[in-house]
C-alpha cells in the first residue's frame, strides 16, 4: 500500500495523516515512530471500512462516502462521487462483493 501521508513536527513529536482517507490520523515521539503507527492506522481504517461495507448495497456505500465528504456527481449504470480532490466510481450490485469493495480501495491507495 502506498498512501500519501503528512506529518508535522510539534514539541510533542510527529502527528501524521492520510489526505486520501478522512480521520485516519496517528502520531509518535519520532518521524519513525510515527511512519509505523501510521502505517498500523491505514491497515485498522482499510479493514473497518471494508468490513462496514462488505455485502452492503451500493446507496449504504454512497451514504457511507458521503459520511466522508464524498458528493455524488453522476448516476448511471455506475455511481460516481468526489470529494474535491479525489474521484470513486461505486458499482450498483446489490450487493458488494468482497473483490469489487478491494478494488475500490486499492484505487483509493494511489491518491496522492
């Protein structure tokens, strides 16, 4: 996986976050320390949300982006939404499979 992170020097150490994933945040006394609870992080936030919306029908995915700052700008035989920055197309399979919820967030890994 490869996420674009942020990290900014306090008195306290390094706080870090993933632009691409809303509210995935960590920190650590050092820059390394930090890179590894990071990384800890984006594995705990890909699981919780593929396992919130693993076997759900794609509208309680659309809500669950839209939860994240997602809007939706096109409805077709796919659902396209943006949050400004990035674009996530969500399939309208009732309902979303395992491969299909991976890929989606293997997607979401290349935002940078």
């Amino acid at each position: 996986m490869n996420y674009h992170v942020v990290y900014e020097q306090s008195e306290e150490g390094f706080a870090v976050s993933v632009p691409a994933l809303p509210g995935c945040h960590s920190q650590g006394m050092s820059e390394h320390e930090a890179k590894e609870n990071i990384e800890d992080a984006i594995r705990d936030y890909l699981h919780v949300f593929m396992e919130l919306n693993h076997g759900k029908n794609y509208l309680q995915v659309v809500t669950t982006l839209e939860n994240l700052g997602f809007k939706v700008m096109r409805k077709s035989k796919h659902i396209v939404m943006s949050n400004g920055a990035h674009i996530v197309t969500i399939p309208r399979h009732n309902p979303i499979n395992a491969i299909t919820m991976g890929n989606i967030l293997r997607n979401m890994q290349d935002w940078s």
